[in-house]
C-alpha cells in the first residue's frame, strides 16, 4: 500500500514538472518596441506568441518622448527590446540604464543602407548628438519609411525571435515571410501611385523632415522647415527660406503631420498661399480608431492623401 502511495506521489510530481515546464514554455515572449510602427512589425511577426509593450504610443513623438517609470518596469521585464537605431529614440540610453534591463537591445536597421539628411539643417541636428560627420552630415533615421527598409527591420525581427525562443522560430519565418508578401504589394501600389503623378509636381512640404528615405526610394520631394528632429524650432528665416524655396520649386501640396503643431504649417500655407492637404503619418501610427493604425494603412494614408493634393483627386 505504501509503495503504490509513493509510486503514485512520484507520477503526480513527474507529471506536474513536465506541466509547468510546457506551460513555461508557452508563456509568451515579453518584447517592448520603442515606437508603434515597431510594434506593428513585431505583431505581424510574433503574431500569439510575444505580448508586445510599446514605449512610445500613437501619434507620439520619439524625438522629444520622456520615458515614465512604467516604461523602465517594462524594459527590466523584457526578454526582447526592439529599437530603431541611428539616434531616433532620443531617451533610449538614459531608459536602458534606468531599468538595468537584461534583454536583448535589438537594432532593426541593422543592413539598411543610412541616408545623410539634408545639409541645410544639419547644424540644428548635430546638437542633439546625431552622426554628424565632423559636422558636415546628419544620419536620417527615418528608415522605416522605406518599405524596401521595412522589410530588413521585419526580418531582423524574426531573428531576434528566433534567438529568443527557439521553438517558435518556425512560426516566426512563416509570419514573417507572409508579412512581407504584404509588404511587396504594398510597394508595388505606392510605386504606381507614384508614377501617376506628372514629375514637375511631385513637390510636397511637411513639418519636419521624417520623409527623407521616402524621397529616396519613390522620387517625391519632401521640404520641411524644422529639419530632422521636432525637437527644435526653424527660426523665421528658415520659414522664410522655405517659403521662397517653395515657390521657386513649384511646390503643390501642403501636409500636417500627425506628431507635431499644426501652426507653423499653417502660417508657410498661409504666407505660400498652397493649401493644406491633409494630415500625413510619420513617426508614429494614429490609435486603432484613426486611419493609420498599422504600417500598411499608414503607407496607403500616406500615398492616397500625396496623391489627392497633388492631383486634386
């Protein structure tokens, strides 16, 4: 009787570490994404398996956020920390040692390609400590904006995952590689709306310049009177300089972004006498009411509203 007692207790213990070694197993991926279109990537990829906190929320601006105590808890409990890199989130140091957090601090423009920032505002940026060059070029940060480029962060994300938990690497590469099948025709759309527009009006004005890879990358012309970061204001030579610049280069539409105020977009459209078009995402995805609340529908805001404007469409 004793021993099938013991045989019993032995079975039920056996049984119950191998249940919560499962359940351990199973518990999902604790990630922390800097901004929300992060977040959006990590989802795709993640998908059940990671329970994502996001540090910088919709239609927040990185360049000037202030980190909270609750994001430093968050941080210290992450297995995965996934950032932008090239000096967009301005707090990120300062909350990484204030959380003396173990996770992995996972770069996502690992293998892009940087672009320097346009030269004309480049002495405002070096203050903040962006790659000056010796203080002849500023790193964009705003790689994101390339879809090209949001597929290496979705890929880097993936291998991040992969590292993190092993038995869900498989689930993360068909996410990821589903996701990204989105992304090209995504690509494929934004080009051709793109081409649509005849090539002496595809000059637009924003408030800062988060736009320069999608210069790049789909042959628009962004200007924008406060430069890389929203953390300083353009002076009122600048805004005059772009005014004059404005009407020199025939520009035909005039945009709010969602991150910052609209008053100085409204005086250059006032003092221009272009009118403004509409509001464009950024630096970060409006709420899951709004009409860019994941990346895709942030690039088809983006492109549909361009198009609009320009087109008067």
């Amino acid at each position: 009787m004793l021993k099938s007692f013991r045989a019993a207790l032995a079975l039920s213990v056996i049984t119950l570490s191998a249940f919560a070694t499962s359940t351990a197993f199973a518990a999902p991926l604790k990630v922390v994404a800097s901004f929300t279109v992060i977040a959006d990537f990590a989802k795709n990829v993640g998908g059940d398996r990671v329970n994502i906190t996001t540090i910088v929320g919709p239609d927040g601006d990185a360049h000037v956020y202030e980190p909270s105590p609750a994001d430093a808890v968050a941080m210290a409990k992450a297995d995965v920390v996934l950032v932008n890199g090239l000096h967009f989130e301005g707090f990120l140091q300062r909350l990484v040692d204030a959380s003396a957090t173990k996770a992995s601090i996972v770069t996502l423009t690992k293998g892009v390609t940087p672009i320097d920032f346009k030269p004309e505002f480049a002495d405002a940026d070096a203050a903040e400590g962006a790659d000056t060059g010796g203080g002849k070029t500023v790193t964009d940060p705003h790689a994101f904006q390339s879809i090209a480029n949001a597929k290496i962060y979705v890929k880097n994300i993936a291998e991040a995952f992969c590292t993190a938990d092993g038995e869900g690497c498989d689930s993360y590469k068909a996410n990821a590689a589903a996701y990204t099948t989105k992304l090209d025709a995504l690509e494929t759309e934004v080009k051709a709306a793109i081409q649509s527009i005849p090539e002496a009006k595809r000059v637009v004005i924003t408030s800062h310049d988060a736009f320069g890879y999608f210069e790049h990358e789909y042959g628009l012309t962004f200007l924008a009177p406060q430069g890389i970061s929203t953390d300083s204001e353009p002076s009122a030579a600048d805004v005059a300089k772009l005014v004059k610049q404005v009407r020199q280069d025939k520009a035909t539409a005039i945009f709010i972004e969602n991150i910052t105020n609209p008053r100085l977009i409204e005086q250059i459209s006032s003092e221009s006498g272009i009118k403004v078009g509409g509001t464009l995402y950024s630096d970060a995805l409006s709420s899951s009411d709004g009409p860019a609340s994941t990346y895709i529908d942030m690039m088809h805001n983006n492109i549909t509203q361009i198009k609009g404007a320009i087109l008067g469409s």
